[in-house]
C-alpha cells in the first residue's frame, strides 16, 4: 500500500535531492519513471535498486550510496557535519510544511499546476483519486504538527507557516552568501537538500507565489539553483531565472 505524503508530496522535494546528491558523488545513477507505484518492488517510491538490493526511504538510500564510497561529505570538517544535520532539519521544520502547502493546499496551484501534471502521469482511475487523497494529506500533516495553540485556525496557521519559511531562506541566503555552495567550491548533502526543496518552488509556474516571490529576491539563492540546473542538469539557463 502507497504511503502518506512521502509517497508523492513530498516527493517534491525528495526526488530532486536525491538526483542531485548522485551527481555531486558521482553515483551512476539511472532514473526510471513509473506511472504507478504498486509496481515498484516494495509499492512505494523513491526507490534504489542495485543488482539484487532494493532499497526505499531516502536516508537509507543515502547511506547506501555513502557505503559504496559516493560520498559528497568526504572533505567535510566534523562541525560542517554538525552545521548539515541542523541546517536539514531546520528545512524540514520550517520549508517543508510551506513547500506543501504551496504545491498541495493552496487551492489556485493545485488546481491549476500540481492536480493536472500528477493525474497525466498517473494512470486512470487513480488519477481520479490520487492527487486529492494527497492534498488532503499534505494538508493534515500541516495541520498535526503546526495546527494548536497559540494558532487555531488554518488561516493563522498558514500565515505562520510562510513566515516561518521566509525567515529560513533568508538564513539560508545568508549562510550562502557569495559562495558557490554552502561549503566553498564542491557541493556536498546540504547542497543537495537546499537544491532539492528550492528547485521546485523556483521553476514551476504557479498562479500564487507569495513563497516563489520571495526565493527570487534572494539572488544568490536563485543562483545557486541555475548553477546547479545548468551545470550537474545541463539545462541551458537563458535569462538567469528560466530554462530555455
């Protein structure tokens, strides 16, 4: 049986992480898309297959990779290492339920972008299901871990969850700076996660962007996401802010 919101919610933010952490330790990896997951081996997906391993859940992959020696972190000090564990859990306190709401909640872009691009890769009839039975959980996992007091209603709610992830990617321009990436010249986890959640909220065409709007006055941020794009995707970046 499908998960929860990991199965695609978050798969938003899961999939590209992983994409990129197999480019920076140059992990041979192969993508394969499947419309649907009860074909996959454990009927969940992100999924790591190599020869007879199957492997699912995205820190099990990760380490597994790690264990092969495609490490990102190898010139990493022990306080970079520290600094990557609090910085990951900070996007996944403060972004991730934004990031949710944005794709999955928010009504004008799920109706008009999300809902419509998961139901054409989905097969009918679960393309008639899937997609609302995952907004309604991204919404309840909103809900269970930000909904109680001082904040009782969803629009109380919904304000803070934007204010809280606001204020995360002006510390995450902030700890950027000018640098390539978080940690000087080679690109490591935390570049990986930060790419992961960003690269979404900044290229897909939302009709509400009060998130979106906010990463792109954060220029180093949105640089940081066409470097990458442009060098590890090879997608061509023509106005420094959409592929060509």
């Amino acid at each position: 049986r499908p998960r929860g919101p990991p199965f695609l919610a978050e798969a938003t933010a899961t999939l590209p992480r992983l994409q990129a952490y197999a480019k920076f330790s140059g992990a041979p990896l192969t993508v394969n898309a499947i419309n649907n997951c009860w074909r996959a081996p454990k009927g969940e997906v992100p999924i790591l297959i190599s020869e007879d391993t199957v492997i699912s859940q995205p820190a099990k992959i990760l380490n597994f990779l790690r264990k092969q020696k495609y490490n990102a972190d190898y010139e990493l000090s022990a306080k970079q290492g520290a600094d990557t564990l609090a910085y990951i859990a900070l996007l996944e306190e403060k972004l991730l339920p934004a990031l949710l709401h944005t794709f999955w909640v928010e009504a004008e872009n799920y109706c008009s972008v999300t809902k419509p691009w998961f139901a054409s890769r989905i097969p009918f009839p679960l393309s008639l299901y899937l997609p609302g039975k995952m907004s309604r959980e991204a919404l309840n996992r909103i809900l269970l871990t930000r909904a109680g007091p001082p904040l009782y209603s969803l629009t109380e709610v919904e304000a803070q969850i934007y204010r809280d992830a606001k204020e995360c990617l002006n510390l995450l321009s902030k700890r950027l700076g000018t640098s390539q990436f978080f940690f000087g010249n080679r690109p490591s986890t935390l570049d990986a996660f930060v790419f992961g959640f960003l690269a979404p909220l900044y290229k897909v065409c939302f009709p509400r962007v009060q998130l979106q709007e906010h990463l792109k006055q954060l220029p180093n941020l949105c640089r940081f996401c066409d470097d990458i794009l442009s060098c590890y995707f090879r997608l061509a970046v023509s106005d420094g802010r959409q592929p060509s």
